[in-house]
C-alpha cells in the first residue's frame, strides 16, 4: 500500500480517529484494504463548524492565491497519478490504466477551476436613474457540502471540491462508504501543497443516512451537491428545503443510445463500446437503451457481438484488462435479476449473460441481449453493469419517442450522417446532453448535468463556478 492510504477522517488539516470502523475491500479479491475511521452526527457538525471557521479567511484570499493552491494540488496529483490510480484500482475495481486516466480527469477539474478562479467578474449595469450606479458582484456560497459515489472515486470529488474552493467556499466531503480511500488520498496531498486547515474536510461514514441528513439540513451549509441516485436525490431535496439550501444533484439516467440507417455502423459500434463498458457499464452516462434502426439492426448487433466477444475481463491490476469486477453482490444480482427477466419475457442472450466464477463472484461477462423491448425491466432501469440491450425502431420518429420515453434526461447518443437530421434529433432529445457520432461526452470544459429527474445544475465547464457563487447587486444612489 502506498503512503497515500490514509483511514481517518480530515478534519481541520488533521487526521481524525474514530472507535467505531467500516471495512473497505477490494472487490476482486474481497480482501480488506482498510478499517476506515466512521464518522458520526457530532463529528460531522465538527467538519462543518471547521468550514465555517476556515471560510473567513480562505474567501478573503485573491483569486490568483487560490488559483497557484488549486494549480499545485492539481500538479501533486499528476505527479502521483500512477499511486492514485492503483488506489482507486483497489477498492473499487477498474482497471488500473482506467483508474490512472480517471485521475487525470479528475485532475483537469482542479486545473479547470483554477483557472475560473481568476475570471470570477461582475458588472456594472446600465442606470434606470442617473442618480444612482448598479454594481453586480459575485460571492462565495459559503460552506458546501459534497456527497460522492463510488463509480468515479476521484473525479466526482475534484468536480465538485474544485469549483467550491475557486469560488471562496469551504467544503465538507462526505465519500462513498464503498471507496473512500481515493479522497482521503486526496486531501493528503491537498494539504501537502499548503490548501489551509479546515477548507477541505473529508468525512467517511457508514451511516450515510444521519450524516447526510446532518449536511443537508444545518443551517450552517449553504450549498449542498450530491451524485448519485434519483431515490436519494429526492430526499435530499426535501431535507435541503428546510433551510432553502442551494442545491446541485447528478442524478440517475438512461440512457438511449441510437444508430440510424444513415450511421457509419462500425464507428456506431466501436462508440457504443466505448460508452457502454466504461467502468463495466457502471457509469451514470453508460448507454442503458441501444435503439436501433431495422434495416441496420442485424449488421450492427453482429458488429457488436464480435467486439464484445473480445473484450477482456479480470481483476483491475492484470495487463490488458478491459473490464474489472462489479463493485459488489447487490449490483451482481441487480444485472443477474435484468438479465434473466429479459430472457423470460422473450429477450435473446447473444452473448455472456452469467456471472465469471471462474473469476471471481463479481465478475459478470459482457453481455449482448436482442429482442428487447420497451416494457422489460431492462430497458426502464439503468442497468449499472456490462449489458448491451438491443431494441429497434422502424422510423426516425419512433425512434426518438422511445429515446425519449423515460422520466431521465441525463446524456444520450446517436449515430447518423445526414446533417439534417444530426440537427433534428439533437434538437428533438430531451436530454441534458447529446453525443452524436461519440460516445465520449465528459470533459472538465463542458457542462455535465441533466434534465427531468436526473438533476439539477451543471458541473464542470465555464457554467459549473455559478453553483458556487451568489450574485450581489449593490445601488449606490445619490450620485446625481
Ligand atoms: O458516473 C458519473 C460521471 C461520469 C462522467 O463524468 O463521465
């Protein structure tokens, strides 16, 4: 284990023990890495009164201050990529050159944002009086609070630690009980390069309910963003409106992937692979419904089967590695349970559709299913695991009624030539975000967030510092 395997929360720049300890394995092996520190209700009030008390002087800090801390935390995390992605690799299961790579996207968070730091402006707007100027300034939230899942154990904290730190805030983080190790890891080398005592505080947890209900409702924490389901989602709206908590959810999708008869089918494929089994499927922008066109439904399900047939499966440190284990029993079962329901209401298995016990319990084989259809289970829940689920359509319209039939509106994919219609049914999807000819849509520069129920807000891109900041309008009269 490297000396970035830390178990105690991070309070106030300090490591914090607890009596009471959570196991956290790997999911390939079900070894043990780590008894990590449980933080409770009390402790969790502690990590937000440090907030409050670090935020009087970190918001007073210039821009170009915060942005060279920023700047030298996103260089300790590069410069360790391979520790951290090994790390991350371990408790949560992907592959490590997967791993190393989300690294760098969680790092271009912090890069990103130190930049946004220094293009924090306001304006002067123009007078309804002459006597009087308006001066709109912008300012920190506050104390945030960041609750994180355990799909993306690096990137979904930067996405949010980042943005919160460039605009003045102070944060407490709460991790997935899953793959805390990652942000802990993290907070260490934030507080190597010299990020202040108390402006970035990590609280693991077993109990995610108390905890989370503690960051939501105090009064204390004036922003509050959480990815991870719609169920949780909802509740954390309700608990946030007790104190009108300013509120960003990355929620659930699912997400409709099409090929129109027009696509380049092997590109189609190639990016449907890509999207589909990044992180074994468990990606909240996986593709979940693959909708395809009749006329090119055979050719494109035989390209797909003979790539998937390809794809390469085993615990995360192996070379070559194409897909780690699910990270645990319960998201097993769930495939298993959307897999066999399928089957039994007519589906076919083209290809996998078991567990890999050979391998290992959580292993699941990347699977093909045809003859899917709008009413099973599979095609109105998000899958979470390697499961490539085929339906068609006949016409363009259709096509995007089913894409859209659904209470999500994370991202969405198509595949077409026809300038026309890419326009047309980018046009025509409600989703938050459209990959077309991609299956390759998250970057630190663009807005990532949906519509519908899968959330509120935008993270990342030069939109994501706004959940951060609060506008001040200042009249000054008398001046006529
Ligand atoms: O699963 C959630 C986030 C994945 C991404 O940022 O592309």
């Amino acid at each position: 284990m490297s000396s970035l395997t830390k178990k105690d929360c991070f309070i106030e720049g300090h490591w914090v023990p607890t009596d009471k300890r959570f196991s956290v394995t790997n999911p390939a092996t079900g070894d043990v890495l780590a008894e990590v520190a449980d933080a409770d209700e009390d402790l969790t009030q502690r990590a937000i009164n440090v907030a409050e008390t670090a935020l009087k002087s970190w918001r007073k800090k210039t821009a170009r201050e915060r942005a060279v801390l920023l700047r030298k935390w996103y260089e300790a995390m590069m410069e360790n990529k391979q520790a951290l992605g090994e790390l991350m690799s371990a408790e949560q299961g992907k592959p490590v050159a997967e791993a190393v790579g989300e690294v760098e996207y969680g790092a271009s968070f912090v890069d990103w944002f130190a930049g946004e730091a220094e293009r924090i402006d306001g304006d002067i707007l123009p007078n309804a009086d002459s006597s009087k100027r308006v001066m709109v300034t912008k300012e920190p939230v506050g104390v945030c609070a960041a609750i994180t899942p355990w799909n993306f154990p690096n990137a979904m904290i930067t996405r949010k630690i980042a943005p919160a730190l460039a605009a003045g805030c102070t944060i407490v983080v709460k991790p997935p009980q899953l793959t805390p190790l990652s942000s802990l890891a993290l907070a260490q080398l934030a507080s190597e390069v010299g990020i202040p005592d108390g402006v970035i505080n990590i609280i693991p947890t077993s109990d995610a309910k108390t905890v989370g209900k503690r960051l939501a409702t105090s009064p204390k924490v004036r922003k509050l963003s959480f990815t991870g389901s719609t169920g949780v989602g909802k509740i954390l709206m309700q608990q946030c409106s007790e104190h009108v908590t300013k509120l960003s959810l990355e929620l659930g999708g699912n997400a409709p992937f099409i090929v129109f008869d027009d696509a380049d089918i092997e590109q189609a494929a190639e990016q449907l692979i890509a999207c589909k089994f990044r992180n074994g499927g468990q990606t909240c922008v996986s593709a979940n419904r693959i909708l395809v066109q009749k006329s090119v439904a055979e050719k494109f399900t035989d390209t797909v089967v003979s790539k998937v047939k390809g794809l390469k499966v085993g615990p995360g440190t192996e070379e070559g590695v194409d897909l780690g284990p699910l990270i645990d029993q319960d998201a097993v079962d769930k495939v298993q349970r959307l897999v066999l329901s399928a089957k039994s209401d007519g589906a076919t298995i083209e290809t996998g559709g078991s567990v890999m016990t050979e391998l290992g319990d959580l292993f699941y084989a990347p699977t093909v299913l045809t003859g899917v259809t709008d009413d099973m289970d599979i095609s109105e829940e998000e899958i979470f695991g390697p499961v490539v689920a085929i339906n068609t359509f006949e016409s363009e319209e259709e096509g995007i009624e089913k894409a859209n039939n659904t209470p999500f509106g994370l991202a969405s994919y198509f595949a077409a030539k026809d300038t026309a219609r890419i326009f047309r049914v980018s046009d025509a999807l409600e989703y938050g975000m459209v990959g077309v000819n991609t299956g390759g849509i998250s970057h630190a520069y663009n807005p990532f967030g949906g519509i519908k129920e899968s959330g509120v807000g935008r993270e990342g891109s030069k939109y994501g510092i706004d959940e951060y900041l609060e506008l001040k309008t200042v009249t000054l009269g008398g001046l006529g």
